[in-house]
C-alpha cells in the first residue's frame, strides 16, 4: 500500500474483524459502561475516589466474566436472565426447552 493510499485512509476506522464489538478507548462497550456508571455517581454524590474504584473494580469484574466466552456474553446472559430486547424472530427466554 503506498503511503498516498495509506494517508486517505487514515480518517477512516477499519475494524481489525468484522464482529468485532464497539470500542470506548481501550476497553469494549459493556466493560466502559460498567466503569463509567460508578464514576458518574460517585461524582453526582461527591465520592468521585470511592467511584472511580469501584468503576475499575466493576469493569474489571465484567471482563474476567466474559473471559473465552465471546465478544457478546454480557448481552446474551442479559436477554437470557432478564428478558431484555424482547426480539420477534427469536422465542422467549423462559422457554428452555423444545420438543421436536
């Protein structure tokens, strides 16, 4: 690739893989949003210290839960526990079971 080719697309972000799940800084969505959240009450109480701990313990907490389960665990463990994103192609969640 020329270095032209390479500047052009450099304004560009290209996924290293297809699937790969959305990114805030270093970290994936759900582990940001599992440390943000803390923070953002800790500041809202005062507490911004206690907050951020426990923002890095949470995201931390997140990322050893995924760990060599996939990219999308934290979402399919939350439609499969608590039913969220009721979707039409796809049957609930209490079923667990079919005949047939």
């Amino acid at each position: 690739m020329s270095d032209s080719q390479q500047r052009a697309l450099g304004q560009y972000y290209i996924p290293r893989l297809l699937d790969a799940p959305p990114k805030a800084f270093y970290w994936d969505m759900d582990e940001f949003m599992a440390m943000v959240a803390p923070i953002g009450i800790g500041l809202i109480m005062g507490w911004f210290f206690i907050g951020a701990v426990l923002g890095l313990l949470a995201s931390y907490a997140v990322q050893k839960l995924k760990a060599g389960r996939g990219a999308y665990y934290m979402l399919h463990a939350l439609y499969w526990y608590l039913g969220f994103a009721k979707m039409q192609s796809t049957p609930p969640s209490y079923i667990r079971e079919y005949i047939g």
